[in-house]
C-alpha cells in the first residue's frame, strides 16, 4: 500500500488538506465521479500512517465497485484518476500562496475577452499586492515586470498611432524592469557559483559578469538589500583579502533581515558564515564573527539545510568553533537541543565525535577515546579527526610512544590514499603532523633554541594552512620550557 503513488502523496497532507481535498472531490466541477468519492471516504480514515488490514485490494474494491467481480486493472485504473485529481488540487494550492500570480490569471481571461474596465481593476490589484510585500526579492522584480508587461500587452493597440506616447512610456519601463530582473538573478547565480567553487572545487562560467556589475551600480538596483548583498559577494569575491566588503554584506544582511526571502536569508547568511571561516582561519579573532553569525542563524532558524535536516559538517562547525573560543557550556546546550537535526543517517557519528571533543575539553580523555572507538568510519573526514584527536589525547596523557605510532599510521594513511583525499587537506595534515612531531621532539629533548623557532614557525602559519589545531600547538608549544 505504501508504494501506491496517491497514497504517498496523501500521506503528506495536513488534516486542513486533507479535509478540503475532500470538499475539492465533492465539487462537481472538480469531479464527477462518486468512485472518486468512496475511494477517498475509504482512505481518510487510515490517515495518516495507511497502514492496517483493512487496506487490502479487495476491500477497498468493493468500496467503490461493490459485489462486482474484483479487477486489479480497475482499481489501479482508480488510483491513477485520484492522483490526477491530487495534482490539480496541488497545483491550485500552490498558486494560491502567490496572491499576485493568481489574480494575473483572471488578468489572461480579461484580456482574452477584451473587457477593459474589469482588466484594469484586477491590474491595480496586483500592483497593490506587490507594492504591500516587505520582501523585495526576485519574485517582487519578477511581479513587477509581469503586472507592466500584462498592461502594455492589453493596451498596444488601443489607442491610434500618435497618441500612444504613454504606452511607449510604460515599455520603456517594462524593458527596464525586465533588465533588473535578468541582473538580479544572475548576480543570485554568481554568489550560488561562488559558494559552490570553493564546496566543490569546480569552476563556473561567469557569463555576462562585467556588464551586469556595471548595470547594478549605475541603475539604482543596489536600493534593494538583496541585490545589494549579492553584488557584495561579488566583489568579496574579486578580493577576497578585503575584509571591509565583508562587513558591508554583514551590515547589509543583518540590518535588512525581514526584506529577505527565506531562500535569500539562508543563502547569504551560508555564504557570509563561510568568509567569516576562512577568515578565521588565517587570523583566529575572526573566529568571533564566525560564532556570531552562527548564532544568528541558529536564532533565525535559518541555517543551511540538506532535505530539511542539518548537514553533519554544519552540525560539527557549530561545536567545533565555539569550543575553539572556549565557549564550552554553549557547545554543550547546542549539542542537547541540535542533535536530532541533523540527518539521521549521519546522526550517530556526528554526535559521538561532537561529545569527544567536549569530553576532550573537560579532560575526560578516556570518556573521549571510549566515544571515538563507536564511531563508524564511514569515510576520511571521520578518520582524520579521530587521529587528529588521538594525537592529542595521549600527548596531554604523556603516552608518547603511542604518539608516535599514531603519527607514523596516520602518515601512512595519508600517502596510500591521495586518490579520494583532496590535494588541500593532504597538505595540511601533512603539515599538522609535522608540526605535531616538533612538538613531541622538543618536549622529549628540550632545545631552547628549537622551542622558540618552533614558537615562531607556529605564529607565521595559519589554520588555513595547518588545520583548525593550530591554536592547540600554539598553546602546547607555550607551555614548554627548554
């Protein structure tokens, strides 16, 4: 049962749905059919799980054809009505939650039937709508050149020849707005690009770039805060080592926050967290912003999602840095009220190495290592950290020799795997180890004079180029005496 299409997509109804599904069925003008009507009446009443014995083939069959003899081919033949069904009440649903493109279909049907005093009332209506949205995004560029465009189309032909000054007027702006639209999104597309670039290590085709900047500066659109913040992410993006652009577009995202669509909120606040990371990575006072603005997106509920659930490398980012700020009580109470975001079926681990790193906080190093060893190490990024965390365990216990055995495996590692490990993490462990074997070195052998280049070794270097440890060896390295 849980396979058939209809009723999969029943399942997904709220009790409102479901119950106006059912008026929408009872409408004659929606359907004919009392088959249709019995079906319905039938299922309702397994919702919303649709699961019991009573839903079998033949039950179900007689509900709506009864005594007659039971016909697979019928049935299913019914289902497939009902979807159909399903799908025109969705499609009306959907376009009801855009007020303006809804009435722009009762606009189609007047101009179709040329009646120009009912055209113009549905018009200014749809303008009023759009004029009255705080949001002004896409959509809001998007509708206000539909509602200009809807208007010159109707009144083309409507006045003769040297009188339609006005209607060249209003397809000057109708041009105009198309342009602003078309600028728009691309700008939306470039930071998309942008932000994918650096997750994905692939290059995009900036298709138009110079133009559409120049547009966007000289035409008056940097009034609107989204497009604003987009054509930041830009130019953050042609110098990614200034760091003014970054305030800016933090300035501009949090003091216009409600004039945001969602989708604008969560992609721009994603992609100012992500320059606030790399940042931090090269000086560690960013790693405030950082926390800053992930407490943002977590107040705001609009942290980036993968199908509705925290990502585990989300999830982990929002540990990891507060621990690194010494936020320990806060990394916690996130961890107590976060975890079951995240996407079930990388839940498990996730919160086993969240829990070790706070355990390694607490100097619990033996709760640490207990919840490292149940992790299932699915992939590399598990196996790195947990070596990176072992490390680290066994030197604050002074168990050097198992240090270096770990180092020495977790060399090996590293060199028999460049085929799935990108080139920029190898690189940067290699260097962790490295550094880490210094450290190990000069605690079993002081050297004054290794300690201190060692000491400054460490503060020419950055996260960016070692790992996110760096503060760790800094701190190591300090409490050495030679």
């Amino acid at each position: 049962m849980q396979k058939i299409k209809i009723i999969q997509v029943l399942k997904t109804f709220t009790y409102a749905e479901l119950n106006e599904f059912g008026k929408f069925l009872n409408s004659p003008f929606h359907n004919e059919s009392l088959k249709m009507v019995r079906l319905f009446n039938y299922l309702r009443k397994f919702y919303p799980d649709f699961n019991s014995e009573l839903l079998s083939k033949e039950l179900i069959f007689r509900k709506m054809y009864g005594d007659a003899e039971f016909s697979d081919k019928k049935l299913r033949e019914r289902y497939s009505d009902m979807l159909s069904l399903a799908e025109v009440y969705l499609a009306i649903v959907n376009l009801k939650k855009v007020p303006a493109e809804y009435k722009r279909h009762t606009l189609f049907e007047y101009n179709l039937r040329r009646l120009p005093v009912h055209f113009e009332k549905v018009n200014k209506d749809i303008n009023r709508i759009i004029e009255s949205s705080e949001v002004k995004d896409i959509d809001y560029l998007t509708n206000m050149y539909n509602n200009k465009s809807d208007r010159s189309d109707f009144y083309q032909h409507t006045e003769l020849l040297g009188k339609r000054k006005p209607l060249y007027d209003d397809f000057k702006r109708e041009v105009n707005l198309f342009t602003e639209v078309f600028a728009a999104q691309m700008l939306s597309n470039f930071a998309i690009m942008y932000n994918w670039k650096h997750q994905l290590n692939y290059e995009f085709d900036y298709v138009f770039y110079e133009p559409i900047m120049k547009y966007t500066e000289e035409s008056g659109m940097l009034k609107y805060p989204f497009v604003k913040a987009y054509y930041l992410i830009m130019k953050i993006a042609q110098d990614p080592g200034d760091d003014t652009r970054f305030f800016q577009l933090k300035d501009t995202y949090i003091n216009n926050l409600d004039l945001f669509h969602i989708d604008d909120k969560r992609r721009i606040g994603t992609i100012l967290f992500n320059e606030a990371n790399w940042r931090s990575s090269k000086v560690l006072d960013f790693r405030k912003e950082t926390f800053n603005i992930m407490k943002l997106q977590l107040e705001q509920n609009i942290y980036p999602s993968e199908d509705g659930w925290m990502s585990r490398e989300q999830y982990l980012n929002y540990v990891i840095i507060p621990v690194a700020l010494g936020e320990i009580n806060w990394a916690e109470e996130f961890v107590k009220n976060y975890t079951d975001m995240v996407e079930p079926q990388k839940r498990e681990n996730a919160v086993k190495y969240a829990k070790s790193l706070l355990c390694f906080e607490r100097k619990d190093y033996e709760k640490a290592l207990e919840l490292l060893a149940t992790i299932r190490q699915g992939d590399y990024i598990y196996y790195v950290r947990i070596k990176v965390m072992h490390l680290k365990i066994f030197f604050e216990k002074k168990e050097y020799d198992k240090v270096l055995d770990i180092m020495d495996s977790f060399r090996h590692y590293l060199n028999g795997n460049t085929a799935i490990i990108p080139v920029y993490i190898m690189k940067r462990y290699i260097r962790f180890i490295n550094a880490f074997n210094k450290l190990v070195y000069i605690t079993l052998k002081p050297d004054s004079y290794k300690l201190e280049r060692f000491k400054a070794e460490l503060g020419k270097s950055s996260a960016e180029k070692m790992t996110l440890n760096l503060t760790w060896l800094i701190h190591k390295a300090g409490e050495l005496k030679a």
